[in-house]
C-alpha cells in the first residue's frame, strides 16, 4: 500500500502549550523516542511496552494530531490496514513562547498531569515498589529558593547518574510555588507506601 516515509528531523523545539503537555507524558515520550529509531504501528510499540495496543491508541492519536508523529506507511494485513508511524524528530526540547505568569502555570500543569498518568497506571505496577508523597509549607526567602532548587537538582542527578540497569524505574515530580498561607507555621504531610 501506500508508503511516505520521512526521516525524522535533528531536532524539533516545542512552543506550544498543546504540543509541550503533550510531550512531556512518560508513557509518550517512550514512544516518540521509539518511533525516532524507525518506524512502527501502535501494535509493535505496545508488544515493546508489554501493554495493549488499546491502551496507547490514544497517545498516537493526539500525537499525530499535534505533529509530534507522521503517518508514514499503510499495510494490508488481511483484513486490517496497519498504519506505521515516525517521530518527527529524533529530539525534542521545550521553549514555552508565553509571558512568564503562564509558563508557571504550564509547569504546575505539565506536573498536574504527570500525576495524573501515574494515578491511572499505579493499579497496573507490581505491589512491591515504594510510593512516596510529602507536601510540605516552607518559609524561603529569595536567596534560598535558588538554594533549594540547586540541591533538589544535585539529587535528582546524583541519583539519576548513578542508576543501573536493574531494578524499578521511578518519576520524581517536585514543585516549588507559593501558597496562601500568610503567618501560619510550616506544615509537612509525609506518606511512604511501601510493600
């Protein structure tokens, strides 16, 4: 059947709010990065993520929609038209072109849904990973913000350089934003579910 195969672009920067939302899902940035290295139908990326290929329709549909992926070839298969898809680029990086209150608010967003994905597929995982939540009220002036932000940073890549092959994969979503408080003292909710 038809074929129109592209060769992904070098790199692509992501502007809009739409296209960057949509980007920085996990579950779609494991599948652009697979359709950056050839092309594939929603079944072969779902037999590599060991899922359904129900479960991930919806991920190509919205990336084809916002020009994250191409439609590159059609197959008859018997009965069924399998569509093979390419990433556009084989890296992207984000450039949000919005006045700085509404990149606030695209990264509190961006976090929201990241959440929001491990919420769905948490009844999915093995028993035996740990999650971790705290949510905790600091008083910081200026200068230890930059501080803070610095330090959670190291951490994250300390722990992120020296990562193995083995073991559980883990997201870790941190923000930082101020809250309507006023005078009252610092507050800290922890909860760690483990096995």
């Amino acid at each position: 059947m038809s074929n129109y195969d592209i060769s992904p672009s070098p790199s692509m920067t992501l502007t809009s709010n739409e296209q960057i939302r949509a980007y920085v899902n996990p579950t779609r940035m494991t599948i652009l990065a697979l359709l950056a290295q050839e092309k594939q139908s929603v079944s072969g990326v779902a037999r590599q993520l060991n899922v359904h290929p129900a479960n991930i329709t919806h991920h190509f549909k919205l990336m084809e929609k916002l020009e994250l992926i191409k439609l590159v070839e059609k197959r008859e298969t018997g009965k069924n038209l399998e569509k093979f898809y390419r990433a556009v680029a084989y890296t992207f990086s984000i450039n949000p072109g919005v006045e700085a209150a509404n990149k606030k608010m695209l990264a509190l967003s961006i976090l929201r849904d990241s959440l929001t994905t491990a919420l769905h597929i948490l009844n999915n995982l093995p028993v035996d990973q740990d999650v971790l939540g705290v949510l905790k009220t600091v008083r910081l002036s200026p200068d230890n913000i930059v501080k803070f932000e610095q330090k959670l940073l190291e951490l994250a890549n300390e722990f992120g350089e020296s990562s193995s092959e083995t073991g559980a994969v883990y997201s870790l979503n941190a923000s930082l934003y101020p809250t309507e408080t006023g005078n009252l003292p610092a507050q800290e909710i922890s909860i760690r579910v483990d096995e």
